[in-house]
C-alpha cells in the first residue's frame, strides 16, 4: 500500500496543516484499507497475517503493528516485520525538525 505524505500512516488531522494544506489522515486511510481487506477481500477468515515494509514502511509496519493487529479478529495468528527503514535520527540531529513534523500530523 503505497503512500504519499510522508507521516508514515500516522496523520490524523480533522483539517489542512499550515502553511502546506495537507490533512495527514493517513491514520484513516490505513484503517480503511484494513476494512477492505476484512469485508471484500476474504481476510476476515484468515487464520495467519503477516505485515512487512521496506524502506519507509519499515518504520511504518514497526508504529503500527499493534494498531494493525487491533483490527484484526480474535485468534488470528499475527506477525509484522520491519525490514528496513528505521532511520529516526536522534533528536539531537534532527535539524530539519522531522520530530516537531511528525507531532504536528496527529491530533492532540
């Protein structure tokens, strides 16, 4: 599931951020994505489920596995591998404010 807004899923503004006018609502795409895939592609019968990303969705699957996993039924067997992409620099390197970025995408 490709994505565009750089927030890793993890947007979930209710209007446009400033200055740029994004929503961020990444968090409501994946959860519409997952609903899909449990009511019109057969995975509400699943018995094993299995997440990976690369890259930036390395990152991606390792913020939201547990999120993932809560949408799924009761009893499947579960599993998310993040094969790359963790690359969060430490705050103190953070010179382009990728955390304040990243804070500024969810609701407080």
């Amino acid at each position: 599931m490709p994505y565009c807004d750089g927030g890793s899923y993890s947007g979930s503004l209710d209007s446009p951020s400033v200055p740029d006018g994004l929503w961020f609502r990444g968090r409501a795409n994946m959860r519409a994505v997952v609903t899909d895939l449990l009511e019109a592609r057969g995975m509400a019968s699943a018995t094993h489920v299995l997440i990976d990303g690369g890259s930036a969705g390395g990152l991606t699957t390792l913020l939201h596995a547990d999120f993932f996993r809560g949408l799924l039924p009761e009893g499947v067997r579960f599993g998310a591998i993040g094969d790359a992409g963790w690359f969060r620099p430490d705050v103190s390197m953070d010179r382009n404010n990728y955390t304040g970025a990243i804070r500024g995408m969810a609701r407080r």
